[in-house]
C-alpha cells in the first residue's frame, strides 16, 4: 500500500511521522520503504543517522524527484514523504497513492489549510481522490485540550476527508528521540507518547506481527540509549550478581511457586551460588546413598551368595 504523507502546509509532522511509523513497520518485521520527494531531504537524513549507529530496523529510502525514484516491487509498505518545495513530485505523489494521510496541529490556521488542502487533492488528481485521513498531531496533553477538541470538530464535519480521532501528542520525545535517529517508542518504550504512537500505528497498518526475538531486539535498540540496561540485558541472567541488582528476587513469576521450582527459588532468595552448590551436594550425597542402599540390596544377595559360595568353597 501505498501512504503518502501530506499537508500543504510545513511543519505539522510529516517528516516526522512518517520516520516513526517507518520504524514501527520495521520492527513489525514487514517490508517498508520510504520515498523522500521533500527536497529537504529529513528522512534520508535520519535513515543515513540509523545506518552510521547500526540501529536496527535499518530504513530503506529511495530519495530524489518523482522521475528519479523507482517504486520497489518487494515492498509491502511504501510511505512517501513530500514537501512543497517540490510540488510537481508532490502532485504526482498524490496521483500515485492509496490514501493520503493529513497531519494537521490544532490551529484555526491549520484547520483552513487542511480545507484547501482538500480541494488541491480533488484538482490534482481530475476529482478521484484517494482516501484521504486527516489526524491531530501536536495535542496539548492537558486533561482538557480545547483547541484539538474544535479542530477534531471541525474536521469531523469538513467534506472529503476521513478524521482519525487517534491523536499524537506534543511531546519533546518526538523531538528528541528523531535527533538522535530514533522512534519515539525506541528512545521512550513506555513512555505515554509511545503508547499513544503505537496505537496510532495500529489504527494504520493493522496490529503489528512482531515476533519475541524482534521484541528482545527493539528492547536492545531501547537499551543502547541506556546504558545501565543495556548492561543487565547483556549479562546471562544466571550471574546472581546481577540478578540481585535488578531486584529479580521481588518478581517472582506465579508459576515459580512451585515446588518443581525450587532450584529457580533457592538462586533467587538464598544465600546464593554458595548455597545453592551446598544443597547439591547434599542432594548428590543423600541420592548416591540411596542409590547405593538399592544396589547394595541387588549386589547384597549377590554378594552374599558370592560369599556364601566362597565360603562353601
Ligand atoms: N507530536 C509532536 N510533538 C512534538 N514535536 C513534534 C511532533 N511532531 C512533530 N514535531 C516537531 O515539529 C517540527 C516539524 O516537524 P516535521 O516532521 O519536520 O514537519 P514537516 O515534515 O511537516 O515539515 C519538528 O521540530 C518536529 O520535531
Ligand atoms: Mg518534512
């Protein structure tokens, strides 16, 4: 499918959306590919930042004038990125796409621009337009956000387009975490922007297939930000030390309560290895005089016998 990001007007996040929900398709294992058309060039910035720091997903971009660029066959998810500083590839873009995806702040300014935004979609594509989601970016995060309710008002009500009531929010996050080459949900995983973001994705593109190798990566990825995460995350689980550091000993898992799990017990709450390799010991001791009481048994008969035997020799 193909989901160009557009807006007449700068500065309402495309770049920066577009980049995230890259990233998010990535992660999700799916094949994504991004189009630069904005001769600015953002995201071929920051796929160049994410290649130079090894973070995985990598971002494949494909970036020049619409002429230039070649529509990748194996991807399963294209995002086109554009700007108005090239308004041809802009236009053809939109001639192009499955749908049209609107960022719009919450302004009266953006609300006008969204509407003649619309009309552009309708002239520019001989009135066949594609399916056209307008969505709030930069929401005051308050409890009361006046301003993203009557722009949500107004375009629920505004002709040809589609509203999407997932709202981002104006977070520093998504600010910092581009920057740095990073989603939002890379740099901040739990953070309530991330969680907005993530929801936001999934209203897009479907719930993401990740699997939990990919889940373990992208706490890796989150962990390079980190270092002291990072740290724990690389260090084998089985090392006490570590274990205890993390606070492990406080998280015991309803099904370790076990009797079955009392080794995984004895390792957390113990006095440790020291303990651990004494009780083995003990149960290797006690085991092996069993085990020798039952073959004593076996051998006693015979030995008996043979002794017996012996002594009637
Ligand atoms: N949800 C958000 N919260 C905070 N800052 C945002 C958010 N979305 C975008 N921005 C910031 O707004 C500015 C413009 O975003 P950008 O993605 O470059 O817009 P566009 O590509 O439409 O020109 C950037 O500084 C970006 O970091
Ligand atoms: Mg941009």
């Amino acid at each position: 499918m193909i989901t160009v990001i557009a807006n007449l007007k700068g500065g309402t996040g495309k770049s920066t959306v577009a980049f995230n929900l890259a990233v998010w398709l990535g992660s999700a294992g799916r094949r994504a590919v991004v189009i630069d058309l904005d001769p600015q060039k953002t995201l071929t910035d920051v796929a160049a930042l994410r290649m130079e720091e090894q973070l995985e997903p990598a971002i494949a971009v494909e970036a020049g004038t619409f002429a230039d660029v070649m529509l990748p066959e194996d991807a399963e998810e294209i995002i086109v990125d554009v700007g108005t500083a090239d308004l041809e590839s802009f236009k053809q873009a939109i001639m192009i796409a499955d749908r049209v995806l609107i960022p719009v702040t919450p302004s009266q300014a953006d609300i006008w621009s969204t509407q003649r935004f619309v009309g552009f979609l309708y002239k520019n594509t001989h009135g066949n337009p594609p399916d056209s989601i307008a969505f709030l970016n930069r929401a005051n995060t308050g409890k009361t956000d006046q301003a993203s309710d009557e722009a949500a008002a107004a375009l629920e009500t505004l002709p040809g387009i589609r509203f999407m009531p997932q709202r981002l929010p104006d977070r520093a996050v998504f600010r910092d975490s581009f920057s740095e080459g990073l989603a939002v949900f890379e740099l901040e995983p739990r953070s309530a922007a991330s969680r907005d973001f993530k929801a936001f994705a999934e209203t897009l593109f479907g719930h993401s297939r990740r699997s939990m190798q990919d889940r373990l990566n992208q706490q890796k990825i989150s962990a390079a930000v980190d270092p002291a995460l990072r740290q724990v995350l690389e260090t084998p689980s089985s090392r006490l030390g570590v274990s205890d550091r993390i606070g492990y000993g406080e998280a015991i898992p309803a099904s370790a309560a076990g009797a079955g799990h009392e080794y995984w017990q004895r390792r957390q709450w113990g006095d440790g290895e020291q303990q651990y390799k004494a009780d083995r010991k003990r149960d290797k001791a006690l085991k092996e005089k069993q085990g020798k009481k039952g073959k004593k048994g076996k051998k006693g008969k015979k030995g008996r016998k043979g002794k017996k035997g012996k002594r009637g020799k």
